[in-house]
C-alpha cells in the first residue's frame, strides 16, 4: 500500500490501483472499505513516527502522500535527472546524473509481492538503465573510457539487445587497445539478434564495427578527462547514416477547427509531453464518458505538441469500445510498418513485436496517440520504453494499472466554452438575437460536444429557423431517450434528437452504414447501400448533422468518412428491426462495387500469374467519372483502402458470402505480391478460405489456396507451399479448371527449380504451358515462355533458351506488359552474361531496374540487383559488385526472403575473399549458411536452396 503511494507521490492514487495492488486477481467485495481501513491504519502508524497528520490525504477517487523532494529518493532521483537536463557542460551533466544514480540501492520494490507494482518496477528499472547509459556516454566522451569499461560491461550483460550500450562498450574497449575484445562485442551481439529476433544490428554499428576493423583513428580519444574545464571530443561521425524511416511517420488525424476551452486540460497534458519538467508523466490517460470530446482533445494537444517529437506521430485507433477490439499484436504490426518494416521481417509473437517496437523507438522522440483503449492489457505492449517519447490515450475507462500514467479527467465543457463552441459554429448574431433560446439549447445539451454538434448543425442547415423552433423541439424529455449514461444525459438522446430531424433516407443510410464495420470509408458506399445514385447528398446530410465525421483526405485526394462508435451502435440498433433481406440486398450491392473497384484496380497493375478469372459474384459499377478519378493511381488507391478491403472479406464471410469472400480475397492478391504485404495477405485467403471451404466452393478454394502457396514460397515455407498447391490443383482437375490447373502447376514448378529438382520442374513448366496454349491465355503463355527459357539455360542449351527468351519478349511486348518485359530482360541478362557479353547483360539489367524502380516493384528491383552483382563479380569487379549485392540483401531482408538474401552475401564473401579480405569472407559466407540452415530447418532438409526469384 506505502510502496504505491510513494511511486505516485503528490499525485492522486485512484482506489482502483490500490485495489488491485492488495489483491492481483479476485479482489472481495468489501475490498474498498478494506483500502479505506488499511490507509487509516497506515496514517496512524506514520503519525505515530513522527509524520505529520496530513501526509496522506483524501482525493476525488482515491489518496496522495505528499512529500518534499528530499524526503523520497524517487523524487531526489527525478530532480537530479531535471538539473542534468539544465546543465550546459558535460562535465556537469555527468556529476548530476552520478548523484542520481547514487539515489539507488539495488533493483526497485525488491521484495514487495504483487503483480501490478511489478510492473511499477519494471518501468522504475528501465528509467534507472536509462540514466546510467546516458551517464556512461557522456563519461565516454570526456575521456574516461578506462573508467567505464567495467560499468558498460554489467550494463550489456542486463541488456543484451540493447545496441547503444555495445556501442559504447566497443568504443571503450578500442580506445583501451582491447581492439579484439572490442569485436568479441560486436560478434555476440549480432549472433544474440539473429539467434533470438531475427534481425541484424542498425547499419551505425555495423558502421561502427568496420572502422574498428580498420582501425579508425577518428575513433580514438583526443582529450583525457581532467575536471570541470574539459571539453569532450566531438562523437565520431558513423561512416553511413542510421536507420531512416521511408516516409516521415505523421499519422496525427485533422485538428478540429472550432475547438474551444479545455485550457486546464491542455495544460496538464502539455506538461505530460515537456520532456524538461521535473514531474513529466510519459503516459497520460484522458478519460471520460462518451460523448466529451476525449480524442479531440488529445488531436489537438498533439498537433500543438508536435514539434517537440520531431521523429513523428503514431497514431493507432485501439477500437476498445467496438465489438471486436483490435488486438494488440495486430496494433504492433500497423506501427511497425509505419516504421519501415515490412512482411516476413515482423515477428510473429506478440512479446517478440513489441520487444522490436521498443527498440525502434529506443533513441527517437516520438508521441504514440492510442485512441479509444478499451484495456490495460491492450495498451501495455504498446508502450514505449524510451525516455524521449510520449504516450496520449483516450479511454472510457479508467486504466489504473498502466505503470508511470497520468490520468486526466474530462468532463462536459463548461457552461462559457459550451456558449462558445455553439457560437463558433451557427454565429454570433443569431446567439446575440436570441440569448435566453440559446442557453435553454445548451442546458437541453447538458453541455455534451456532441449534443451541441447536433444541435448547431441542424440550425446551420436551416439558416430559416429561429432557436426558438430547436429549442421547442428538443425540450421536451420524452424526446431525449438515455443509453450511454454521463449523469441525468446521455449520448444516445443526443443521437435520437438528431434523427427526429433527419429525413427517412438519411435515416436508413445511417442504419445501414452501422453494419460496415469500424472503418474509415470513402463517401461512395452510401450510393449502392440505398441503391440510389445520390448517396452523396445523403451523406453531406449525416456530415451536416454531425452524425457521420469527415476525418481527413486521403492520398489520393477523396474525403473519408467515419461514424463515432456511439453513433455506430446506434445505427446497428437502429438496423435491427430491418428485415434480414433488405440488409443482405444493401451488403450484396456494397461488396459488389467493391469487386468491381478491385477488378479495375488489378487490372492497372504489373501482371503475375495471381489473378483469377471472375467467379459468379455479382458486379456493380461507379460511374466511369469516378472510377477514373479513383484508379488515377492504382496502387495509391490500393494502400488508401487496405483496411476496408481486409473488411469487406470479413463481412462477406459474416453475411455468408462466399463468392464474394474469396473474390475479393484474390482480387487484391497481385497488390499484396506487389506491396509484399503478406500478413494482409494471408488474413485475408485464410477468412475466405475457411468460408469456402465450408461451403464447399471448391472454386474459390483452389483460387485461394492457389495464393497461399504462393505466399508460402515468397516466405520459405515449401512444404507448407507444396501441400497447398496440390491441394489447389486437384479442386482445379475435380472442377475442370484448366486455366487454374496450369497456374498451379506453373507456381508448383517454382518449388521444384528451388530445391534443385530440376527435371520435375521443366515437366511442370512444359506441362503448364501447353495447357496454357492450349486455352490462348497469352499472357500466362509469356510469363511460362520465360520460365522455359530459364529451364533451358540452367540445362546448359543456350540456342533454345534464346528462342524462348525471344518469344517471351515478343509476346510481353505485343501484350504491352511492361513489367513482364522487364521480367524477361532480367532473365535474359543471364544468357548475354553466359555467352561473355556483359555489357548487353548490363543494359537489359538496367532498363529491367528501372522499369521495377518506376513502378515501386521493390522485390523484383532487389532480384535485379541481385543479377547485376553477378554480372560485376564474374568480371571481378568488387567495387560495383559489392554495393548492388549489399543493397539487394536490405531489401530482401526487409521483407523477410531469407533464401535470396543468403545468395547476396555468399557471393560479396566470395568476393571478399578474392580481395583477400579473410575476415570479412567468413563474416559474410557465415551469414549465408546460417539464413540457410535456417531455411532447412523450416523445410526439414540441408540443402541450401535456390533463389526463389519469379
């Protein structure tokens, strides 16, 4: 109980917290009035030791111990951590944080039971390592290397992932001439990473690591440390940049344009965010009742906090008050694409995510919006570790057992910033004309943002009406039926006053737009919901209203709309009466534009041997104007709707919809192989395959297992990838799907050439093929024309494997399929290479690459890159070879192809080799056996395989 209070001292405890720190699990109901009698017994007990009576007082919801700085070490500890932020040398800097560490006797609560403070202790410990890092590096840098080998040394042991701390001891080390211990370093923890994550170091300690083999002496110590006067050197520069995001991470959603108020709530959460004062809180919790502004407020003090975190905003919508909220590992695997990484190169365990998400931020400053968390359990993997970053969440509820967390209480606005904001939207002169209306408006409000939203919306709409018609309207409480309760209002009368003033038809799209889901949706679906072509109009109805919100622009420039979660229940309820028919028909004619949309979005894409000929799913179109505007940019339109396309799958499946399921599953297949977004990919084939499946749409079922296996090889994964494409094959046979037969087998044949099982796949290749003329699908016949070609050229008959180049070239061309163009050139390189002509090798490479560059192709640029190393190391060029190679192996690291990304770095080792570079030739070759012992482990067998490029 102490040990709680203390954590928190002069902050409110809430009772909740103190709950669940006396009892874990099955707390008894009579545990408040035991909390209440415990803090009794404790005041006694200090006050008999001599403690004033007041040091422990009653707060709203819960107690606060109120100490001075000098009377806890946490607080001693957390001062002089805000002094060393103050000092300007580092010299007192360092002595500041020394005397902060010196607060500390041990590990946190040693000894004190109880899952919740474990986690208090866990975040105490981590701010202690935190500091002493920050102490170490600059001691390091003032010279005193020989000083705090030892310290670094127990700090690396406590944290082995942690690659500042190696760096730092590396340094340390090298500047002691303990040059090879400083390697031995560098070699455990790029073994640790890999062994246990699954990744390699940054690219700065990988820099780090080759000037130390080189003997770098920008690396050594210029200027010993002799007191307070001495200057540290400068930190050395690392030879290449850290780890950069692809695109700046700000994710923020638009700012409310018409907030008003909430100036102490700013202020409290503006001082959670300012890393500089002393009682900075990291994490803070905005909670209220439904209705009072919670995730306005946070967008707005995020975008005036901004600046302060120039690494970015995450953004993540938690969905903890929907039907299903978003589970946490999902969560981790949205933000760690925003952060650049990418398919297979996600963990799949949720510890393994969010050990990876902490590392990323480590030594960024950045702010994490969680938005409408639902649990502390779903918010804890979320949680940043580093010192540098914030945490904004929004929450119905109060989260009492997040560690370290401040938690802001927001009520309605009060009565002046309720006036204000009801001015602000319908004007000042219609208030001025009738006050006394205004504020029996605003009482029937009960000062709730959204009733006046509703309200000012209506009266914006009807410039006609006085406020006397509203108010009449709204004042009778009969009128104002109660759900979601915030004292004697409710957020559901405010929705209910809203549809008594809205037309039939808005009514219903509103009902019907509550079935969608939890998405953000483009403004289109109104139309085939109400099978009317002005569903548009309909909509800036429910926008006027409040009831449907414009939350941003997309790329693509189309608005996108969102209903609040309370509206959209409302709307499900409203919905339920409906007869089941009228709200399938309206689901049907939804999904049918989307496979409409998905089609023509597929089709402007580069070709691949993924798309399916239609099933029997109904089709819908948008008018040409607009589809037009949406497939200016395919793959922008793509990535725009990612969230909506993984839904529509799930809610034909939900409604029963097979065909719909797996076509809209396939549909978006050849995006997710361009993208090398496979976990979408996969979610999506595995909802529409469990459907088909149950419905015995053998069909839709080979289609999609068809996917899956190659999906499987893009991961390594060929017995996984084998067993489904046999399967797809024999649905295909069953139902005389020749076509569909052959791009199995063609796709099954990949298995075979990478497993060196040469024969079998030229049989499949040949046997693809001939069905493939056989039906006069030419584009099928060009992509297998040049996997003939390739057959051929590994058998050694060159003069064939022209022909066939030839002819697939030929066919690509006349097809006007640049990327399959660009596909042949890259394979046909390997003849001219073959034949002693590498400049012509050199030329089809780069028209390939550039084509692949243009059309943000990045697996198959990284295949490209892989064929012009080759081509250079034939010539023994190092000097080309190596950097084209280095960048091939990112990006096949990026996305998780173990398999290719090995081949890279067993060809720069056998380079480096021929440099007479020993060392790093061992370096690299090992590298390439352990990517492909792994690769046999998955695959139960030692062969490492071939590269699986397509």
């Amino acid at each position: 109980m102490l040990a709680a209070l203390l954590i928190d001292a002069n902050n409110i405890v809430a009772m909740d917290r103190l709950v669940a720190v006396m009892w874990d699990t099955n707390a008894p109901a009579t545990a408040v009035r035991q909390v209440q009698d415990a803090v009794s017994g404790l005041r006694r007990n200090l006050v008999a030791c001599g403690a004033p009576g007041s040091l422990i007082s009653t707060r709203r919801g819960g107690y606060e111990i109120h100490l001075a700085q000098d009377q806890l070490d946490l607080l001693e500890f957390d001062h002089q951590r805000h002094l060393a932020e103050q000092h300007t040398t580092p010299f007192e800097t360092a002595v500041a944080l020394r005397r902060a560490l010196a607060c500390w006797r041990g590990n946190a609560l040693v000894d004190i039971p109880g899952q919740a403070l474990e986690i208090d202790a866990a975040r105490l410990n981590e701010r202690r390592a935190a500091t002493r890092k920050q102490c170490l590096a600059i001691e390091l840098d003032l010279g005193r290397h020989r000083e705090v080998v030892d310290e670094l040394t127990a700090l690396l042991h406590e944290h082995p992932y942690d690659e500042q701390v190696a760096e730092h001891l590396m340094v340390a080390l090298y500047r002691c001439r303990r040059q090879g211990e400083a390697l031995q370093v560098y070699e455990r923890l790029r073994r640790t990473l890999a062994d246990e994550l699954g990744v390699d170091p940054t690219p700065p300690l990988q820099a780090l690591h080759q000037r130390i083999l080189t003997a770098d002496p920008a690396l050594a110590a210029t200027i010993p440390a002799t007191g307070p006067s001495a200057t540290p050197p400068e930190s050395p520069a690392p030879a290449a940049p850290g780890p950069a995001m692809a695109m700046p991470v700000r994710q923020l959603p638009l700012d409310v344009p018409d907030f008003v108020g909430r100036v102490d709530a700013l202020a409290e959460v503006a001082r959670s965010l300012d890393v500089s004062a002393s009682n900075r809180a990291p994490v803070a919790v905005i909670v209220g009742g439904p209705g009072v502004g919670k995730s306005c407020l946070v967008t707005h003090a995020a975008r005036l906090a901004s600046t302060l975190f120039p690494d970015g905003q995450l953004y993540l919508d938690l969905a903890g008050t929907s039907d299903e909220p978003r589970d946490p590992a999902l969560m981790l695997a949205e933000a760690l694409r925003a952060l650049s990484i990418a398919g297979s190169a996600i963990p799949n365990g949720l510890p393994e995510r969010a050990a990876l998400y902490r590392s990323l931020l480590a030594d960024r400053r950045m702010l994490v919006v969680l938005d409408d968390a639902g649990r502390a359990d779903q918010v804890l993997p979320l949680l940043p570790g580093a010192d540098g970053c914030a945490v904004l969440i929004t929450s119905r509820t109060l989260l009492t057992q997040l560690p370290g967390a401040r938690p802001i209480d927001l009520d309605v606005l009060s009565p002046a910033e309720a006036r204000a904001l009801f001015t602000g939207i319908i004007g000042r002169r219609r208030v001025e004309r009738e006050p006394a209306e205004a504020d029996a408006i605003l009482e029937c409000c009960g000062n709730l943002p959204l009733a006046i939203r509703i309200a000012s919306a209506k009266l914006t709409g009807r410039p006609a009406w006085s406020l006397r018609v509203l108010r009449e309207r709204i004042e009778d409480e009969s009128r104002r039926l109660a759900e979601l309760r915030i004292g004697d209002l409710s957020v559901r009368a405010s929705v209910d006053l809203s549809l008594r003033l809205l037309p039939a038809d808005a009514v219903r799209a509103l009902s019907l737009l509550g079935l969608l889901g939890a998405h953000t949706l483009p403004g289109w679906v109104v139309g085939p919901l109400l099978d009317r072509s002005d569903g548009e109009e309909v909509l800036d109805t429910l926008v006027d209203a409040s009831l449907v919100r414009l939350t941003a622009t997309d790329a693509l420039g189309e608005p996108r709309y969102r209903l609040h979660d309370l509206i959209r229940t409302c709307a499900m309820e409203i919905a339920a009466p409906l007869p089941t028919a009228d709200k399938r028909d309206a689901i049907v004619r939804v999904l049918s534009v989307w496979l409409d949309l998905v089609r023509r979005g597929t089709d402007r894409l580069p070709g691949g041997l993924l798309a399916a000929a239609p099933g029997s799913a109904p089709r819908r179109s948008l008018p040409d104007a607009v589809v037009d505007r949406l497939m200016a940019d395919p793959f922008g339109w793509f990535d725009a709707e990612r969230d909506n396309l993984l839904g529509a799958v799930k809610l034909a499946v939900d409604w029963g919809l097979d065909e719909s399921a797996w076509e809209l599953a396939a549909g978006t297949a050849t995006y997710y192989d361009h993208r090398c977004l496979y976990q979408d990919w996969q979610h999506g084939h595995r909802l529409a395959l469990d459907a088909a499946e149950a419905a015995g749409n053998a069909r839709g079922a080979s289609v999609l297992l068809r996917g899956l296996g190659q999906l499987h090889i893009y991961q390594d994964e060929f017995d996984r990838a084998t067993r489904a494409l046999e399967s797809s094959i024999e649905l295909c046979r069953d139902g005389g799907d020749k076509l569909g037969e052959a791009l199995s087998v063609a796709t099954l044949s990949t298995v075979s050439r990478v497993q060196g099982r040469d024969d079998e796949a030229l049989e499949r290749v040949e046997q693809a093929l001939a069905i493939a003329v056989g039906e006069g699908d030419r584009h099928i016949e060009a992509q297998l024309s040049c996997s003939m070609a390739v057959m051929r050229l590994m058998q050694g008959q060159l003069e064939e494997a022209e022909s066939w180049f030839t002819g697939a070239l030929r066919l690509a061309g006349e097809l006007d399929d640049e990327h399959r163009v660009a596909v042949v050139l890259r394979r046909f390189s390997r003849l001219h290479d073959r034949r002693g002509d590498p400049d012509e090798a050199l030329r089809c490479l780069g028209q390939a690459l550039a084509t692949f560059e243009r059309l943000a192709d990045e697996r198959c640029a990284a295949y490209t890159l892989l064929e012009v190393g080759r081509v250079h190391a034939g010539q023994n060029d190092r000097d080309r070879a190596s950097p084209a190679l280095e960048r091939a192996a990112g990006l096949f690291h990026r996305h998780g192809d173990r398999q290719d990304e090995a081949t890279c770095w067993q060809l720069i080792g056998d380079l480096d080799a021929a440099a007479g570079l020993h060392h790093m030739a061992r370096q690299h070759r090992s590298r390439a056996l352990r990517l492909w012992q792994m690769i046999g482990e998955m695959n139960q067998t030692n062969a490492p395989a071939r590269p699986s490029s397509p």
